[in-house]
C-alpha cells in the first residue's frame, strides 16, 4: 500500500519545490550578517524590483513551466511499460555524451 508517484508528475513538481527550498535557506540565511552575500544598503540602493513582484513573476514562470511540462508528458506518453535493452557500447556512449554536455 505504498505511494506511487509517476515519473512525469515527480519531473514536474520537484524543480518546483527545490527552488522554493533553497529560496527559503538563502532567505532564512540573510538575517545573519556574516552570510550576507551584499550589505543591506548595497541591497536596498541595487534591488529595484519588489519582492512580492519578483514573487509573483516566479510564480507564474512555474506554472507556464508545469503546465508546458505536463503538456509534453502527455503528448509524447509514458515509456514506462517499455522494456528497452540497449548495449553496453549504447549506454557508454550515452553517459560520455551526457558528461560532455554537463
């Protein structure tokens, strides 16, 4: 009786979450002094925008983010049920490319 969570629902929402979590530790890290990335007066005179605007537009870059996310997922379909077998030499040569790419 375990909670399955697909892969394209675990693709879409945990991008999501992990901004908001390392928002939230690089804002609870603010009040303390020593871990300030600019003084509070630096931040004042060069942060021209809000932050509840910059809230807001977050927000709505998320959701066009999971709603284009989603739309994909269901155009393209679930590969899951699929049982590839792929080569050694497939697989290699993948994991180079993937490690030249990052």
């Amino acid at each position: 009786m375990g909670f399955a969570v697909s892969d394209e629902l675990l693709g879409t929402i945990a991008p999501i979450v992990v901004y908001w979590l390392y928002s939230g530790i690089y804002v609870a890290l603010s009040s303390l002094e020593s871990y300030r990335l600019h003084s509070k007066a630096e931040e004042e005179e060069k942060n021209l925008v809000s932050k509840s605007s910059v809230v807001k537009g977050v927000l709505l870059q998320q959701l066009v983010q999971a709603v284009v996310a989603i739309i994909l997922f269901t155009i393209t379909g679930s590969d899951a049920e699929v049982d590839r077998k792929f080569s050694l030499l497939v697989l290699a040569r993948q994991f180079v490319t993937a490690m030249i790419v990052l």
